[in-house]
C-alpha cells in the first residue's frame, strides 16, 4: 500500500509541473470532437461489510486507503465522463456469529467504474460537482474461524458510486476534492465511505 500511496503523490506532483509549459487555451487536440484527460485520485474511507455467517449477520468495518486513476472525456463545459480503475488497501475486521466466536474477515477489493459529473455553478475557476457511476467489482472475501480454517471467495460483482465535490480549473489540469459512496453487492452488502483529492490533467 506504501507503494501505492507514493505513487499517487508522485503523480500528483508531477501532473501541474507539466501543465505549466503549455499556454492557457483549451485543449491541443480532441477525440471525436471531445477533449481527454487522465486522473489520478487518492484518499482514505471507511469500509462496512455486512456479513452473513451460521445464521447470523454481523457488520464488519475498517479504515481502507484508496487509489484511482481514470481516463475520460469533457462533453462540454459542465460535463466529462470516464472509466476509472480503483484499488483499495486490505479491509480487516471480526465478529460473534452465534457460537462461533472470533471469527475473523478479510477483504480485497477492486472496481472498474463508468462514472459521469456535473459541473454547476456561475464560476470559471472554483466549481461544485456531483457525480454518478457504475459498473463492476472485484473482490476477495477471506474468512477465518479459530481451530477449524479459513475460507476464500472471489466474485465479480455490481457495484455503483455517487459523489460530492468541488473542482478547482486551472484549464490545464484540474484538482478535485471529493465526499464519496460506494456500493458492492457482495455478501450482505458492502458500504464505503470516503473522503479524496485528486489531479486532472487535460491534453
């Protein structure tokens, strides 16, 4: 996860260092009459898992770290769509599922996202933003139960996100700071909440 986190920082760094050697007027090419861009975000979140064992459902939650990149396309001045990878730290938590005691759940999680935002507000710099996504999730739930062994399942499932942020437009780059929810449909459901900031870099 530190390689992780000092990638992220490292890119995010270095995407304004290479904005300031273009001049401020819109993009230099497009695709199909759109302008692209890559983003990289990074954050932390608060990872609840509703889980279903021996009859019994317990909630299980952690702290995660999360690091996304995304490639995407500017509609038009108020809305950009993209795909977006998102990878996040190992999820650890126990819980009492009838007699059995202690019994402990790991989770792995990735998703692979279409998400869209709107831009709104009067403002060329600062503006709000609200988005949604969906698409599907990876993950790799890891139980284990004292004096008898642990159990791994791998599903690829639905997962959708919404999100409430501000952008800051430099007409280069962009910086996001966003409130985010995520939804996995796996076991019970998982429920994760987070906070990130992130760079975008428009070509």
């Amino acid at each position: 996860m530190k390689k992780l986190v000092i990638s992220t920082l490292a890119v995010m760094i270095a995407c304004p260092a290479f904005a300031t050697g273009y001049q401020s007027q819109g993009s230099s090419w497009q695709m199909f009459g759109l302008d692209p861009y890559i983003g990289i975000h990074g954050g932390a979140s608060y990872s609840n898992l509703n889980y279903s064992y021996n009859d019994h459902k317990e909630t299980l939650s952690d702290i995660v770290f999360q690091g996304r990149a995304a490639m995407g396309l500017e509609i038009c001045d108020t809305v950009r769509s993209e795909i977006e990878w998102s990878i996040y730290s190992k999820s650890k938590d126990s819980g009492t599922f009838g007699d059995i005691k202690d019994l402990k759940v790991e989770t792995k999680l990735q998703t692979l996202l279409w998400n869209t935002y709107w831009e709104f507000g009067g403002y060329h710099i600062v503006r709000p933003f609200v988005g949604v996504g969906a698409g599907i999730a990876f993950a790799d739930v890891k139980r284990e139960i004292p004096d008898v062994g642990d159990h791994s399942k791998s599903e690829t499932r639905f997962s959708a996100m919404g999100t409430l942020g501000v952008t800051f437009d430099m007409q280069r780059f962009a910086v996001d700071i966003a409130a985010r929810y995520n939804y996995v449909d796996i076991n019970s459901g998982l429920h994760n909440f987070g906070g990130d900031v992130g760079i975008r870099f428009m070509f």
